[in-house]
C-alpha cells in the first residue's frame, strides 16, 4: 500500500468494520498564524493601509470581539486579498480583505487585534462646501459639475487614498478620500460615508465568496496606481513575511478545484482527468493508485471543506499548510466525517496557472 501524498490520507480500508473502526481520524488542535493582543492597547481609529501597490489609508469602523474592521479604498487592496495594517503604535499587523466592491470602490479589512478604539461616527449633513480635515490638513469639499453628484477636495499629489475625510467642528466620518477614472484622467473623489453607513453591519457579518471576492477584485484592477514602492517594501521587510508573493484566494479556488476533480476521478475510476492540476509524474501515479484501490473496495468520497492555516514560499513554489475535512463511504453505505492536516507544494507558471506538485499528510 502506498503511504505517500495523497494515498496516505485516502487509502483507507472499507470493510465491513464499525464506522469508528474504519475512519479512525487524528483531531489536531492548531493554533491560529494571526497575533491577537492580550491585554487591550488603545488605537485612534485612523491607520495607515500598505497595499501590493502602495501606500494609503483606512478607518476603524467597527469592533467586533478582537476584531477591527477597517473601511478602505479598494484598489488600494485589490490585487491581493490582503494588506499590512500599521497603527498608530507603530504596530504592524496583517489584515484579510473581509468584504470588496467593485460598486464602491471600497473594501472592508479584517485584523485580529484586541484593541480599544473610539468609532466615529456618521456626519449625515449636506457635504457640497463642507469645511473638513483629511490627513490632518483643512480642507473644504467641492462638487463636481456630473449629472450625478459627485464631491472632491482640492488635494495634494501625496493625499493617501483611502484617507478619512473629518467634519471640521466634531470631527464626523463625512467620506473617504480616492481617486476615480473619468474620461481616462485620474481625479479626487470623495464617497460619502453616509451612502454606506447602512450597509456596514450587513458587510461585516457576512462571509463573502472567494470566487466572487476575487472578481470584483479584478473589476478594480484598472483603478490601481504604482505609489510609493519603496515605502511598501519596507513595511513588508519590517513585518517579515511578505504577504504579497501569492494570492491566498487564487489558491481557495485552485484547492478547491483540484479536490472537486479528485472527487469526480473516484466516481468514474479514472485518474487522467487529474492531469491538467498536477505537476509531477509521481503525484500522478499516486492518484492513478489511490483511484484504483478506491475502485477496488467500491468506496467513494467527498470533500467538505479545506481550510488554510498558513502559506509560504518556498523558491518559486508556495506551500500550503491546511487542513482537510471529508466524509468517506464503503461498498455497505456506511459514512464518516474525517480530517487531516495536509501540506501542498504548489508552481504557479508565467500563464498564471496553478499545477500541484507535492502532496504530503503531516504527522
């Protein structure tokens, strides 16, 4: 019997035994990769946002147990599902891209820090001559003369996009500073932080797609500007981990993908349609095996849920660390829910497509 990638955690005798004697499964407690803050520091609700392309701004807008979720431009954020979050501590810390939209231009990020924050709160008042402070520097909004309303202030080249805009007097959220693309020029914009104040709550609760956070990514792929490149190194080299060398959702989908065909191999007993995802002949002939003896005992197998609990690089390669629910079945109709922690290897080529190259079961 062959131990290896994915016939270590597959090939599992289906007899006639009990289902606990059949999918004996390992519980692994695993400890989150994300620092939580024990003991609560205090933050000022404006932060500095470091995304792939550069450097700009966001607000803490909500406070969820020992979560911040902080409002921010989203082609700032746009090309990874992820940004360095640096407060006003100096603390550097790593988000995840919680919710995006294309319809905004906005993102919402989600950082695991125990922190005490005053929220602002909502200025609901007319914006059009609006005395406010962005970046510290007094301002007065403008409107432009669109059909449909639109504000702006008169910043400067180096105003961070994703900047809170004040209300001058009680120092009220009235917007949030970025650029929007208009007869092919770039020009200041102000979007309301009344328009989306509502739907706030609805956003943070709700647990968005991959695959539908990755497209109203790309639909923002054209509002992306190279800013500042030295400075979003360096904050990259100060946290130590660079967070931009993959796309964590590319390769949500990419798993989920490959564990979907591996499903469908088992159902019709034919590995070959594995070929396209992997990427060594010896992976192959191991999934040719497993099919086999699968096919053999008359078992099937589905897969539930992979949950990823750390990336790395490795040279060109990313490896993945996550971990693999699924329910298998013998000839009798008897089912169970397994589980194990798993390490991919995977290559991603010049074409942007990914391709499994090493799979092993961790201990």
């Amino acid at each position: 019997m062959l131990i290896i990638g994915a016939t270590a955690l597959l090939l599992t005798g289906c007899k006639n035994e009990t289902s606990a004697e059949v999918f004996d499964t390992k519980k692994t407690d695993v400890k989150s990769e994300k620092a939580v803050t024990k003991q609560q520091e205090k933050v000022v609700p404006e932060v500095k946002v470091v995304g792939e392309n550069g450097i700009g701004a966001g607000i803490i807008v909500k406070k969820e147990d020992a979560k911040l979720y902080i409002l921010t431009n989203g082609a700032l954020v746009a090309s990874k599902p992820a940004a360095l979050v640096q407060f006003n501590n100096d603390k550097l810390m790593e988000a995840e891209v919680h919710y995006i939209s294309t319809a905004y231009n906005i993102a919402i990020l989600e950082v695991a820090y125990d922190a005490s924050v005053k929220l602002p709160t909502v200025y609901n008042g007319e914006l059009n001559q609006l005395a406010v402070y962005v970046n510290s520097l007094p301002h007065i909004i403008k409107k432009y003369s669109d059909k449909v309303a639109a504000y702006y202030i008169d910043a400067e080249q180096n105003t961070l996009i994703g900047s809170p805009v004040l209300e001058a007097e009680n120092g009220k959220l009235a917007g949030i500073y970025f650029k929007r693309k208009q007869n092919g020029t770039s020009q200041p914009f102000i979007l309301p932080y009344k328009d989306i104040a509502q739907l706030l709550d609805e956003w943070v609760a709700g647990n968005m797609k991959t695959s539908d956070r990755l497209s109203q990514s790309k639909n923002l792929y054209p509002y992306i500007e190279q800013r500042d490149q030295e400075a979003v190194q360096q904050a990259v080299d100060q946290f130590g981990k660079n967070i931009f060398a993959y796309n964590v959702d590319e390769i949500k989908l990419f798993l989920d993908t490959f564990f979907k065909h591996l499903k469908a191999a088992v159902d019709i007993q034919d590995a070959s349609v594995m070929k396209p995802y992997v990427g060594g002949d010896d992976l192959q002939s191991t999934l040719d095996n497993m099919v086999a003896y699968y096919a053999s005992k008359q078992a099937k197998i589905r897969f539930n849920n992979t949950s990823i609990k750390n990336i790395s690089m490795d040279g060109q390669n990313i490896v993945v660390r996550a971990k693999i629910e699924y329910v298998l079945t013998n000839s009798a109709g008897q089912e169970a829910l397994a589980n194990s922690m798993m390490v991919y290897e995977i290559n991603k080529n010049e074409q942007g497509e990914y391709q499994l190259i090493r799979l092993i079961t961790e201990e």
